[in-house]
C-alpha cells in the first residue's frame, strides 16, 4: 500500500498531550473565546482532517504484528471537520468559541484560522491486511482531552 501524503492528527488525553499535538492550541483558542476563521461557507462546512486517538494508535500497532507482510498502511480513528471540532470542545468545556466567515483578507484580532482543506486518507488496506476499525470518536477524544487538561478523571 502507498503511505499517505498526510498524516492524520493525534488527539491525545495522555502526559504528552500538549507535546507538538493539534489539539491544545484548539482548545486554547476555544478557552479564550477566539473566533475561527474561514474564507467561505463551503470551508467552513467541509474543512478537516483525519485523526487518530492513542488508543487506537496502540491497536494498530499492535494489529499490525499480525501482518505477515511488511507495507506502510494509512491508520486513523475517524475524519472530524473543524466545525465539529470546535462545536465538540464548546460543549464539552463549556466555552463559546464562534465562527467568522469572510471572502478576503486574514484573521483579526480575536480570530484563529484553521486549515482550510479536508485531509482524507484511505483506510481500506491495513483494514483489509489487519481488520483494523478506529473505534474512538471525536466527542470521547475530546471529553478525554480536556478532563486531562483540568486535572480530573478522564472519563472512560
């Protein structure tokens, strides 16, 4: 199989999760109450990417022994757009985080742009080689992510 052109975003809970991850600068841009910024409707309603949480990273890694043969494989949990997202993180810390759309120019002050492009990859052969299905979902990863981020249990 073909190794993908883009890697897919890792959401993680764990005691790296602000280490070079997606995630946090999100949920910060969330926190405090930024808008995010789209160049038009049409992104604001495709735009995203695949992601992969830790536990189903460690699945596959741990599927992928079963392989007989060696190959590089797309894995991912799911694909998220942007909008989900930031709606994801909203509910589940409580911030008010909103949208601008706008044709031209660059985020303002108060404004945090997010890819405008959609990330997918094809999952079909290491699903086929190792029956792999990514079972975390973006509301889980999230929930995850900021119970770590407040301290407090990370619900299962």
């Amino acid at each position: 199989a073909r190794a993908a052109r883009t890697m897919p975003r890792r959401f993680d809970s764990g005691p790296r999760r602000g280490d070079r991850q997606f995630l946090p600068e999100v949920y910060r841009a969330c926190r405090r109450g930024d808008r995010f910024f789209f160049e038009s409707e049409r992104a604001l309603e495709t735009a995203g990417s695949v992601f992969v949480g830790g536990e189903d990273l460690a699945r596959a890694f741990a599927d992928a022994l079963q392989i007989p043969a060696s190959g590089a494989f797309n894995v991912a949990s799911g694909f998220c757009r942007w909008k989900d997202l930031v709606e994801a993180i909203n509910r589940h810390a409580g911030t008010k985080a909103g949208f601008v759309v706008r044709a031209a120019g660059r985020p303002g002050p108060g404004e945090y742009r997010l890819p405008q492009s959609v990330s997918r990859m094809d999952l079909s052969a290491f699903a086929a080689a190792a029956g792999f299905q990514g079972q975390q979902t973006l509301e889980e990863l999230v929930a995850r992510f900021i119970a770590a981020e407040r301290g407090v249990g990370v619900p299962a």
